[in-house]
C-alpha cells in the first residue's frame, strides 16, 4: 500500500524539481502533501497517497489551514521539501518595490511561513530541505534579488539548524545551478548554460529531487545539518 513510510509535505508541487520530487517520495511509499498556488495533479497510480493542497506560501494562515484539513490531529510530518521559488531578473536600475517584496515574500518569508505552520506536526527525527541556488555563493548578472534572497535561505537554513536540533529536526538545503525545468527553458540560456558548465550538460529534474531524498533520510543523513549542497555540475565550485 502506498503512503506508509511518512507524510512529506512539498512545495511548488506542481512542476519541475517540485513535481519530481512529489514523484520520487511517492514512489518510496511515502503520503504526499503536494503545496502549490494552483491544483497539483496526482501521478498515475499514486491517487491514495496524493494530497493536493492550494496555498500561498507568503500566507502561514493559508498553509496551516491546508495542511489541517489533510491531515489527521495525531499525523506527524517526516520531511518538508520548500521547494517553491520565484527568479525574475533584476538589476538595480529596474527592480522596484513591488517585485522586491514578491521575490522575498516567496523565496525567503515563504520558507519560515511553511516551516512554522508545519512545526506542530515535526517531531524527532523530521527533515527540511530548503531550495537555495549557486546564486547564493556566485554572482549571476541580472539577478540581484534573486541572488539576495537565496543567499538569505542559506542563512535560514543554518539558523534553523541551530534552533531545531535540540528537538531532533534536522534542516538542510539544497543549491541547484541550471536545470532542465520548463521555467529554465522559458529563457532561453540552457544551451549556453550546458557550454560553459564542466560537466557539459545542464541537471536533470530527478538529478535533484535524489538529494531531496538522500539528505532527508536517516539512513544516509542522519549526521547532516546546517549544510547547503552545491549541485552544479562544477559549474560553482567552493
């Protein structure tokens, strides 16, 4: 039967590294809160173990309501994947207050909104894994906000470390370079990308939603926490 090794609560469920992710942990037996602003559709075969959600991320209320309404009062939450992000491009001549607030409200203020609503159901042994980006530690033209507000996560996610290791809750993050999402491809630049990348190729989805489930899991990461693994192909090397 699916959906007997834990409940993993997902966000930006609905596509790219999101949805590979949701895909992978269903396919490990796990129940599957997939967190989206739009209906998240179950793959085939998993129906029993998929739980859509609709939620803001920029809304703690909105998430808390979510995850309640799917999930019993005794139902722990083993992994969190914040996984849902926003990348438009900015330079100090055109970015403006409004997509200031847009791009921290989800990228930064979203993390702490769905780690905190989720932190009455996280016990001894649950894991975070918080999406950063290479444009933490390396500077991407035309990506000042961007850049800033996944620097920001890498700091959360050491922060939060901290806090929650006494209660057993480890929390880690992940830092993709390019990878072959409908998003990335919107631009344009993934065959330039792939040139200048070490390994010549961009990441595949699955390449990254693995190391959602390795950090994740006791058995590979139980001695691992604070830490944000670079996943650029050598592209960003430290």
């Amino acid at each position: 039967m699916h959906g007997t090794a834990g409940v993993a609560l997902i966000t930006g469920a609905a596509s790219g590294m999101g949805l590979s992710t949701v895909e992978l942990f269903l396919s490990r037996g796990y129940k599957v809160l997939a967190l989206d602003v739009v209906e998240s559709v179950a793959p085939r075969g998993f129906a029993d173990a998929f739980v859509s959600l609709v939620a803001d991320v920029r809304s703690r209320e909105e998430i808390a309501s979510a995850i309640d309404a799917a999930l019993a009062l005794e139902e722990k939450i083993d992994v969190i994947g914040n996984i849902a992000g926003v990348y438009p491009p900015t330079t100090l001549e055109t970015f403006d207050v409004e997509t200031y607030r847009r791009v921290f409200d989800i990228n930064v203020l979203g993390v702490l909104n769905v780690i905190a609503a989720a932190r009455p159901r996280l016990t001894e042994g649950s894991s975070i894994v918080n999406f950063a980006s290479v444009d933490a530690f390396a500077v991407s033209r035309g990506q000042l906000l961007y850049g800033a507000s996944k620097a920001a996560v890498v700091m959360l996610t050491k922060s939060l470390a901290l806090e929650l290791a006494p209660a057993g809750i480890r929390v880690n993050g992940i830092a993709p370079g390019w990878v072959a999402t409908p998003g990335n491809a919107a631009t344009g630049r993934m065959d330039a990308a792939a040139a200048s990348i070490p390994l010549g190729r961009v990441a595949k989805p699955e390449e990254i939603s693995a190391w959602v489930w390795l950090i994740s899991q006791g058995d590979y990461g139980a001695f691992i926490t604070g830490e944000t693994i670079v996943l650029s192909g050598g592209d960003v090397m430290r």
